[in-house]
C-alpha cells in the first residue's frame, strides 16, 4: 500500500514539474495583452493651437486721378505811388483722401518802379502745403525760392544797373474758398513771410493772393 502511494506521489510531483517548465501557450499571451490593453487606457490631452492675428485690411485708395489732382493759379496785385507789384503762381497739388494736400509750382512776378520806369523780374518757384480744415476755410505754407532782380549803383560808373539775386521766403498763413462748381472755385489768403527781409522782392512780410482753382 505504501508503495502505490509513493508512486502516486512521484507522478504527481513530475506532473507539477512539467507544467512549470512548459511555456504559456500563444493563445494566453494574446489573451493577457488584450485583457491588458483593454483596461489600460491613455489619454492624450489636446494641442491647443495658436491663433494667428486678423491680419488688417489694407486700405486702397479708389478714387480717380481727376480727383487727386488739383490745378490752381495764384495772383496777386499791390501798387502804390513808387512801384506797381504783382505774381502768378501756377500750382498742380495731390489731394490726399482727408484734409491734405502737397503741391509745387513756378512763379513770375514783376515789380515797376514807377520813378524809373523800368520793369524788375523774378523768376523762381514753390512747394507748399494745404490742410482743409472746414470746408471753406484752409491752412497754407509755402516755401518759394525765386532769382529776383533788383538795382545796384556801378562802382565804377555810378549808375544803377540790374542784377540777379537769390532769395527766399517762408509764408505761414490761412485763406478761405468759394466753390463755384465740382472742381471750380476761387481762393483768397492772407500769409505772412517770416524770413522777410530787405533783399525781399515783396513790397511787405504781408501778402495778400487771390487764386483761381480748376
């Protein structure tokens, strides 16, 4: 009787044994990762991305050119008992969208000495600048270089003969315009020369003009 059991004992220790030493079968090894991926579950949080500035909206001006271009002459007249003055300025400016306006422009103008009867003249030319601030008022300024000719007295023969000089003037000032049409209208103004000086061909620091725009 002890001896079938010892047998018994010794195949179930070897049966033991064996299983121990076999591997898991595929199957099980299948079976575990699923169990495994399934219950495991990863969570990814998500990329915020990064938002881009509206880009501005690029403003295009779509008026026609006849509106951007304005075409003006300028005058202006003064005499008294010793001298006739006067000028003509023509002008061609660029109107920008709003208030502003640039602009330039050759100038004549004449001074007659009466005493002498003789004709002086100056030839030159100008830049300037416009802001229409009401719709009949306007601030101007202007800078004008002109080669004007005046009398000097001869060294050697004592008489007054002509010669050319370069001078030039800075007018601040304002002015107002009278609308005669779409485009059409006259302008007077009021400026002062704040670098006026004896060489000045103008007969004051204060002009007055009268203009013409079309």
């Amino acid at each position: 009787m002890k001896q079938t059991l010892s047998i018994i004992f010794f195949l179930l220790v070897v049966n033991l044994f064996l299983q121990a030493q076999n591997p898991a079968s595929p199957d099980t090894i299948v079976k575990t990762n699923v169990a495994i991926q399934s219950d495991t579950t990863i969570k990814v949080a998500p990329v915020k991305q990064q938002e881009q500035p509206a880009a501005k909206p690029v403003r295009k001006d779509t008026r026609p050119w006849k509106d951007r271009i304005d075409f003006d002459v300028n005058t202006s007249f003064w005499a008294n008992t010793s001298q006739v003055f006067g000028q003509i300025t023509i002008l061609v400016s660029y109107r920008f969208p709003k208030i502003l306006s640039i602009g330039t422009g050759p100038t004549y103008l004449f001074n007659y000495q009466r005493g002498l009867k003789q004709n002086l003249n100056g030839f030159g030319g100008i830049v300037f600048a416009k802001a229409q601030l009401l719709k009949f008022v306007y601030l101007w300024t202007e800078y004008q270089g002109i080669d004007n000719q005046h009398y000097v007295t001869d060294k050697t023969s004592g008489k007054l003969v002509r010669e050319f000089e370069y001078v030039d003037s800075w007018f601040l000032g304002a002015g107002v315009n009278i609308r005669l049409g779409k485009r059409n209208g006259i302008n007077m103004s009021v400026l002062y020369d704040i670098l006026y000086g004896s060489d000045s061909p103008y007969y004051a620091a204060t002009t007055y003009r009268i203009g013409f725009s079309f």
